[in-house]
C-alpha cells in the first residue's frame, strides 16, 4: 500500500490523497486527529498512528496500525526504549503495534532492543534518509536480520523525482509498507514537495 505522511494541522482531503493514489496514512496520535482518521477510513485510506511525546499519552482510536515513538535510536538507550514500548503495548495489547522509525543509521541500536524483547510488537519502522537505493537496501537488510520474523515498514522516505521509481521498486521487495515524507504536510523547515504521481 503506497503511503504518506500527513502533517500535525494540515489534513490533506482524503478525496486528494486517493486521486494520488495513497492507500495509507500516518499521523501523530492526538485527540485533534481522529475525525479526519474517521474520514480517511471511511474513503478506504489506512490510518497508522504514532504515539509520541506530542500525544502525551494519547492513542488514537480511529487507526489500523499504531506506531510506539519516532526516531528514539537518536536520543534514548534501547533498554529505555524496550521498556516504554512494552508498557504501551500491555496497555493495549489489542491494538497492532510496530517500533519507532529508526533514522540514525545504525542497526546496533535496533540489534540491542530487540535481544530484549518486544513481545507483541509486529513489525519495525526504518527512515532510510540521505541514502541511494543501494545503500538504503542494505542498511534495511542489516536491520531486518536481526528480526527477520517482524515486517519491516518504511515510515519516512524521501528522494529527488528521478530517484522515486527506482527507490520505489527497492522498497517494494524490502517492506509491507512505505511512507512518503511528506503529502503537503506543513512541516517547517522541510521542503520535500508532495508526491503528486500516481505511486
């Protein structure tokens, strides 16, 4: 299912996103989001929520998928990270959840959460950012072998047009799912334009 991030405050349609051909969606899990997440579904649109330290402990109810953090390889140990993870997790173990999209680069982080477990979780995030699709594809190998029974989701990705179909295609054979960065998505400071192919 091609994807997109939507941005905090600035909901695309989803009339919009489907005549791009998005099929999936990721937000921040806020209070604030759950019509439009309502709305998405309704027009067939998937709905993964991330719970970060902007929901302040909110968990989005209209969702399909829910995401534990973003980016924490950056600024957390993995044994804080497994902790928090698992606390969320048994608090709401009927929900779908995946680990943080990891943007550092380095798999070790990810080796080091999941020799302690992540009971429940079904899958992983990477953001393969400022790599070619040949670096990309094996920095995403490197993580999957250390838990090659979780599905690997692509959560954040970018690349310049002449780049999209090719990375598109490694993504593909890689992960479930892959999200573009961003769909008009009002992110200050970030200046990727919207992805206005058919994916």
């Amino acid at each position: 299912m091609p994807g997109t991030n939507i941005g905090t405050g600035n909901y695309v349609p989803p009339d919009l996103l489907k005549s791009r051909g998005y099929t999936f969606v990721r937000l921040v899990s806020l209070p604030n989001a759950e019509d439009y997440a309502a709305l998405c579904r309704a027009r067939q649109i998937a709905v993964l929520a991330v719970v970060t330290g902007e929901s302040q402990g909110y968990v989005l109810g209209n969702a399909d998928v829910h995401q534990f953090d973003n980016e924490r390889d950056l600024d957390q140990s993995p044994s804080d990270y497994q902790l928090n993870a698992t606390f969320y997790q048994r608090t709401y173990p009927h929900l779908n959840w995946i680990a943080c999209g990891m943007a550092k680069g380095s798999p070790l982080w990810w080796r080091d959460v999941a020799a302690l477990g992540l009971p429940g979780f079904s899958g992983f995030a990477v953001h393969p950012y400022g790599k070619t699709a040949s670096q990309a594809a094996t920095l995403i190998n490197s993580y999957k072998s250390y838990t090659p029974n979780m599905d690997c989701w692509i959560t954040e990705w970018v690349r310049p047009a002449a780049e999209i179909p090719g990375y598109q295609k490694m993504l593909r054979e890689r992960a479930v799912h892959a999200f573009w960065f961003c769909e008009d998505c009002g992110v200050e400071g970030f200046s990727a334009p919207p992805l206005i192919f058919h994916v």
